[in-house]
C-alpha cells in the first residue's frame, strides 16, 4: 500500500507535535507553548512557516543536522509578576517560555543553502532540494 507523501508528512508532523508536548510537559510544570507551523513542499525547497508572535528574532535559534530541522527558543512572558509586584492577575492564558520543534526532513536537501526570515510574528525557513532530488525532464532521441 503506498500513502501519498502529504499524508506521510502530515502524520509525521501530528508524531512531532504529540511528543514536543509530552515530553516538555514532563519535564517542567509551565504550560506547554508549542507553536503552530505549517511545512509545504516546492519544486524546488521545503518551507516551513512557524508562528511566533510576541517572540523576537533574536530569541530564536534555527539549526539544521542530519536532516533534522530544529527551531527553538523562548518568548517572554509579558506580566511582570514577582515577590515584589503589585500586580493582581484576573487571567493569564498566554502562554510563554521555552519552545522547540523539530522536523525531520526527507533526504536530499541542500543544508548549506538554508535560508530563514522573521516578519509580522511569522518564522520563514526555506530548505532547499538538492539538484538530485529535483525532477528534471529527460528528451527521448531518435534511435540510431
């Protein structure tokens, strides 16, 4: 039986999800704040659109290795709440802290060509396909 690569993918996503939440939720008692991203595959690259508001630029680090991209980071919580704040809090559902997800890649992509833009709150990260992995069209000639 063969799935179509946009079901693979996405089931493959839904598993990165799951786990990013279990594991971070087992590891501290914050809410968890995984961020939503979306990954579309191009002719030529794979991109991927990760929403980050109220995160800035500078608070996220982007790494890639052994096709596995990670995004992480931190977004920092508004309230100034402390032992010494007079603040009264009525609600609080933003959540903040630490993120990260990860998404392994299919093979061949070119990781040196890599790119990634922050705008409007919106992470861009542009992976390329290597020359091997795109489709290319092949002439037929004429028998000798």
């Amino acid at each position: 039986m063969t799935r179509s690569f946009n079901t693979t993918l996405d089931r493959m996503l839904t598993l990165n999800r799951a786990l990013d939440q279990a594991f971070a939720s087992t590891w501290t008692n914050d809410r968890v704040w995984t961020p939503a991203l979306d990954l579309v595959e191009k002719k030529d690259a794979y991109e991927v659109h990760t929403e980050l508001p109220g995160v800035e630029a500078a608070q996220v680090e982007v790494k890639f290795e052994k096709n596995v991209l990670t995004i992480r980071g931190t977004k920092e919580s508004k309230l100034a709440v402390g032992k010494d704040s007079e603040l009264r809090v009525y609600a609080a559902e933003r959540a903040s802290g630490a993120f990260e997800r990860t998404i392994r890649l299919p093979e061949f992509v070119d990781g040196e060509r890599i790119t990634a833009t922050f705008e409007n709150g919106v992470l861009t990260v542009s992976v390329p396909k290597a020359k091997a992995a795109q489709a290319r069209k092949i002439e037929i000639g004429k028998a000798a």
